[in-house]
C-alpha cells in the first residue's frame, strides 16, 4: 500500500516570515545590514499586496468614475494596476534576497545550494 504524501501545514505570511528569521539566526545572515532591510522591504510589500487584494475582492475589478455632468464611465479597478506594480516590485525584492544569501553563503563558505535549499524549504 503506497504512503500517503504528507501535506505540509498552511502558514500565515506572518509565521513563514518568522520561520525564515529563525534560520537566518541560526544561520548568522540575521545581521546582515542588506539582508535585513531587505526582507523588511519584502515583508512590506507582501503587506500592501494582501491589502490591494482585499481591496480588489471588495470593489471588484471595474470602478465607476462620474464626470462633472453626471456621465459615469467605467475603468479598470486602479487597485489591479497597483497589485500589478508591487508583485513586480516584489518579484525583484526576492532576486535580491537570493543574491544576497548567494554572496552571504560564499563569503562564509557555504554551498550556495545548500544555504538556498534550506530558505527555500520553509
């Protein structure tokens, strides 16, 4: 009889943010200037996104605009154009943490790879 494939716990963005500060502890990047404003910057962005989102799912994805004579037209929910800019935004925040834990790693002498598996496990 095969095994059943374990399905991992759901996190919040909030506990997956901690799990990740924990092994930067343990790993020693937790003092790293770079590497600590920019995960706070990453953090931040996941923030304004969940915001954005909510915003979207509320509103929806079109808006109504009324003009000074009363005509209304409607446009895409300026929220979506927002999401968009910080997911891209966010997207590039993420390169630079693996840059960084890249260059942390090789500094230290650690396997990148193996540094990288070990963040991206959580």
């Amino acid at each position: 009889m095969p095994k059943k494939k374990e399905v991992p716990e759901k996190l919040t963005l909030q506990e997956q943010a901690d799990k990740i500060m924990a092994k930067a502890e343990e790993k020693g990047v937790s003092t790293n200037f770079f590497f600590i404003t920019t995960f706070k910057r990453y953090q931040v962005q996941m923030k304004i996104m969940n915001d954005l989102e909510k915003q979207i799912e509320e509103i929806g994805a079109t808006v109504e605009k009324e003009y000074v004579k009363g005509r209304g037209n409607i446009y895409t929910n300026p929220a979506i154009s927002e999401y968009n800019k910080t997911a891209t935004a966010a997207n590039g925040t993420v390169s630079t943490l693996m840059k960084i834990l890249t260059t942390f790693s090789e500094a230290e002498g650690i396997e990148s790879g193996d540094l990288m598996s070990e963040f991206l496990s959580l």
